[in-house]
C-alpha cells in the first residue's frame, strides 16, 4: 500500500487502472467505504448471516466475532480481506452509528447555487483551511483501495490514536481520486479523508498508524454536484464529465483531481453522493 498525505490542490496518482464495462463496485454487497461505518443492528438483523436475537446486543465477544465474521464473508466475494483486528472497530462505529454520537458535518460557506427549471446543476462552496486524518492506498481495484484505506481510518478512530477515545464521525467521508489526461482512466492511488471533529481541529490526536498523515488542508473553493447511487469507476468517470460539461469555466478547476463526497449508507435506495471539482488557487 502507498503511504501519503493528501492536499486538496491536485497532483498526480499512481499507475492507471483502465475504467471498463466491468463495473467492479456495482456488485451487490460490496463493502465500500461507509459500508463499515454506517451498517447498523437492524441491517445486520436483515442480512441472514450474523442475525442478532431480539433482545440481544453486540457488547459481548461472540456478537463482536459475529459482526466481525459478517464482513469477512461478504468481502471475501470481492477480494477484500476484513482482518481479525477489525473486530472492535467494527463494532465501536455500529453501536455509535445507533444515535450514541451525532455525526458532525464538514462546514462550508455557499457562495452561489446554478439551477434550471427548479434543478440544482451544481453549488460554488468555499470551505475553510482544516485539518484531516488522509490515507493513500494502491490496491489492484477502487473498491479495494477505499476498503483498506477506510478501514485503516476506523482504526484511528477507534481509540488508536494519541486521545485514547473514539472521536466521533464526520460527514462526508471523502476520496480523492485522479485521472489521466483524458479523464477516461482512473489512476491507482486512491486517498481517503476524515474531516477531524471541531473539538480536535487545533490538537488533532496522533494517529498509531504512521501511514496516516495529519494534513492542514489550505482553503478552498469547490464546485459540487449532487449524484444518487453506486460509487465506482464508471459511475466516478461519469460524474466527472457531467459536472464538467455543467461548468460554465471548466478550466478554473484543478484538471486531474477530484473527490467524492459519500453522506449515506450505500445499502439505501437514494444514497446521497457528490463529485467535487476544485478550483485552481
């Protein structure tokens, strides 16, 4: 896996992964980056596979290695491996997802908003400098890549960090992806980003995984667009040409970086996702 930080400025990538008919993340279960974070009892109660008893709760061991084995079967079919360790992480953000914690958002200014017969085209944003927990990872796949690199961020959320404590999820979870010149390819290296909450933004806790890096993202204007949905190459490479074909000055924007911004649980039939274009300092 690549280790690396993660600067909202653009940049290059790793070696491309060709996009094709494929579409490798729009198979059914696949464990994507919020999959972990935001399953819940009830949804793990419907899967058949690792069902809780009415009355039963997964604060014990043999629940932990329920859940734990869950995911392992359903990655498995995807080639991602849910390691052993995962257990408690796993298990910390599904009891928190269940209104333990609200899930703070990533604040920002509106500047402007490009509608037409009522539809929202994009919104101009500007978001303020802040600090963010980044993984870089090089899988053989998108979807592996954001799996291991979320998975490494839920670690660090998880009490493996310098606080000692959960610290809470945020919203959106963010990948930064790049392209080629064509914008037809998506390049292997793959970051994932978590907007650290408003209590650690001036002393953000040190994570024990020293391929996190804490990174002071500078101010920045972005042009967002909202997309229903799967996340995955083809969908990505989609959105980014509509987005791009929306703008009134495309060239403004940062040519070969992009982000998706993901605010719901995939499993949901109207998932909540944007495509971010950056605007050139």
């Amino acid at each position: 896996m690549d280790r690396g930080g993660c600067r909202m400025n653009g940049g290059g990538g790793g070696e491309s992964s060709e996009i094709n008919g494929s579409g490798i993340g729009s198979q059914p279960g696949m464990i994507t980056l919020e999959d972990l974070e935001s399953f819940s009892e009830d949804q793990l109660s419907d899967s058949g596979n690792g069902s809780l008893e009415e009355g039963e709760t997964m604060e014990d061991d043999e629940d932990q290695e329920r859940l734990l084995h869950y995911w392992q079967d359903v990655a498995r079919g995807h080639r991602v491996e849910v390691p052993g360790d995962m257990a408690e992480p796993i298990q910390q953000i599904t009891s928190n997802n269940n209104g333990a914690h609200t899930r703070e958002r990533v604040p920002f200014t509106l500047i402007s908003r490009k509608e037409k017969l009522g539809d929202v085209h994009y919104e101009k944003r500007h978001y303020e400098k802040a600090n963010w927990a980044c993984v870089t990872v090089s899988e053989e796949t998108y979807e592996q890549s954001i799996c291991y690199g979320f998975m490494r961020i839920m670690r660090y959320i998880c009490q493996q960090n310098s606080a000692g404590t959960y610290l809470g999820m945020t919203l959106p979870i963010v990948t930064v992806v790049h392209t080629d010149e064509t914008r037809r390819n998506l390049m292997q290296a793959v970051t994932v980003a978590y907007y650290l909450p408003d209590q650690y933004q001036a002393q953000p806790p040190q994570p024990y995984d020293d391929g996190i890096v804490i990174e002071e993202w500078p101010a920045a204007i972005i042009y967002s667009r909202a997309f229903t949905g799967a996340t995955n190459e083809v969908t990505i490479i989609s959105e980014i040409h509509a987005l791009a074909e929306l703008l009134d000055a495309p060239g403004e924007c940062v040519g070969d970086t992009f982000i998706i911004a993901g605010y719901t649980n995939p499993a949901h039939a109207n998932r909540q996702n944007e495509i971010w274009f950056l605007e050139r300092p």
